[in-house]
C-alpha cells in the first residue's frame, strides 16, 4: 500500500512539474523523469529582491551599453545548449518561453530606429486580448526574419502577370544557433546609504546577423527587441545554467548576471551626443575605449576611499 501511494504522488508531482516547471528534469513530452531526483531548487526559486535605493542616497551614476559576444567561452553558458533539454535551456529559449508561451514577458519594439532602447513601444494586443491572433502573429514575427519563397498551387508554381514566379513572404523562426550576441544597458552608481558602488541591469535585446532576403548575404547586425530585465528577472530565476564543475549545484541564470559571470566590452557610455564608441573609433582604439570607460568606473570606487 505504501509503495502505491508513494508511485502515485511521485506522477502526480511529476505531472505537475512538467506542465508548471520546465527546467525540473521532466520531459515536457513524455513525462519521463530524465534523472535520480526531481529537481525543484531552482525553478520553484524566488527572485532576491533589489535593496531599496533612494534618489538622495545617489552622489554618482553613469550609464553603460555593453555587448555580451556568445562567441567568448565564457558567455557559452548563455548560448548553449541549441536544443532544448529536459533540464536546461539557452537564454533565448528562456526568453522564447517567457514572451510567447508563459506571456509574462513583455517585447519592446525598436520601432525600426536601431537606437531605441527606451522601452517606449511595446508588443501589446490594442484590444487587451492576449489569444488574439494578430496579437499573436505581430509577437512571433519578432523572434523570426522575413523571407521569401516561390508560390506553389497543385505542385505547379503560381506566376504573375509578367511570366515570373511569384514570390510569397513567410517568417522563418530565429533559434539559438541564430543569436550572436546580447547587448545590456546598466546603470552604475554608488549609494552612500550602504557605502558600495552597484549596478543594475537596465535592458538586454539578443541581436542576430542581419540577412538580406533576396541575396541571402549578411549585411550586418540587427537587434531583435528590447526586454525591461527586472520584469526578466521572474523568468531567469526558475532556469539552470551548466555548472562544469558540479551538475547537482547549479545557480540560475539571474544569479549569473547577478554574480556578473559573463564576459562583455562596453560600446556606449552616457554623453551629451548620445554617441557610440564606433565609428569614432574603430578596432583596436575602440576596444582602448571601451577599457578607458571601464576603468574610469574603477577608478572612481578606487579614489573614493584614498583621498
């Protein structure tokens, strides 16, 4: 009788698990558990709150744009793994989930001004409705690039008035192995309430290769959208990030960004221009500039307490 009852509150914690928990170790499709133990640490985790700031307990502040390249092996935990497992996903599958499955991110447009990081047109339903097919289409067509393709009807292509082929656009969906790099806008400061020098992360927008459609050559690079990151922080939280060292004690990927375990360059700082390090500087005066602006937030924690 024990053995029953113990099988079938372990199917009913499995079930629950795999409809609320995607990071719990259970399969999503078969309800299999793909290990020893459920793992339930991290994603029935709570988010840390921020200690509360005041604006009177700021003397200093400067605002940074950084880039995270994925292709650095320290920033891998963040791109990696391309396909999506029972217990781990890559950061933008995270976002994926939380945007178009769970709903409870919210996508900033840039509005097509690739500058615009200023969370000023967000990806709603005009009408409230979240089920809304339009709404749906409108949101989806963020995580995926315009592409073109010939028309076909009964296995014959269709032609236009001119003879051609007809062309017809479709979205083809963004994966993983399509993002680049992210970019993350923060804010340092130092709150003399507590005596430290902080920072907060602002923003962060994956950015992918920009692909003209019709010749299929890379022309550059092309932000996705901006995500407001303490409304990220909710979905971060309940996520594993590889441990190489120890698979049973893994932080999530909040605690990464909050531990600051990445590696990334600054390529904007707050000025009156409102400027870019490029194209005033290029290659290597441009990384120069980016650790000039680095250690100039150093130095100012540094000299604070050797006067």
């Amino acid at each position: 009788m024990k053995n029953l009852i113990f099988t079938l509150t372990t199917l009913l914690i499995s079930g629950v698990l795999c409809a609320q928990l995607p990071g719990s170790g259970v399969s999503t499709q078969s309800g299999v558990l793909d290990g020893v133990y459920i793992q339930e640490h991290i994603p029935t985790k709570r988010v840390v709150q921020y200690p509360h700031l005041r604006e009177a307990d700021v003397m200093w502040g400067k605002r940074v744009w950084r880039v995270i390249d994925l292709r650095e092996k320290m920033n891998h935990k963040l791109y990696y793994p391309l396909e999506k497992l029972s217990d781990r996903l890559s950061l933008f599958d995270i976002i994926r989930y939380g945007a178009l499955e769970e709903g409870s991110l919210t996508v900033y447009d840039l509005n097509g001004l690739d500058l615009d990081d200023k969370f000023r047109f967000p990806v709603r339903p005009s009408n409230g409705n979240v089920t809304d097919p339009e709404f749906k289409r409108k949101l989806e067509a963020k995580f995926g690039q315009e592409q073109l393709k010939d028309s076909i009807a009964n296995d014959e292509p269709v032609l236009d008035d001119n003879g051609d082929v007809l062309k017809v656009s479709y979205i083809e969906k963004y994966t993983a192995r399509d993002i680049v790099r992210y970019e993350i806008k923060e804010d340092w400061f130092f709150d003399k309430q507590r005596s430290v020098l902080d920072v907060r992360i602002i923003g962060i927008a994956p950015v992918v290769y920009a692909v003209n459609p019709e010749t299929q050559e890379i022309v550059g690079l092309k932000k996705l959208f901006w995500l407001y990151f303490p409304e990220c922080r909710y979905v971060f939280q309940n996520f594993f990030v590889y441990n190489p060292d120890n698979d049973a004690q893994r932080m999530s990927f909040d605690d990464l960004f909050w531990k600051r375990e990445f590696s990334s360059y600054i390529y904007k700082e707050s000025n009156v221009f409102d400027r870019t390090v490029s194209p005033n500087y290029e290659g290597l005066d441009a990384l120069l500039e980016s650790e000039r602006i680095r250690n100039e937030v150093f130095l100012f924690e540094h000299d604070l307490w050797h006067f």
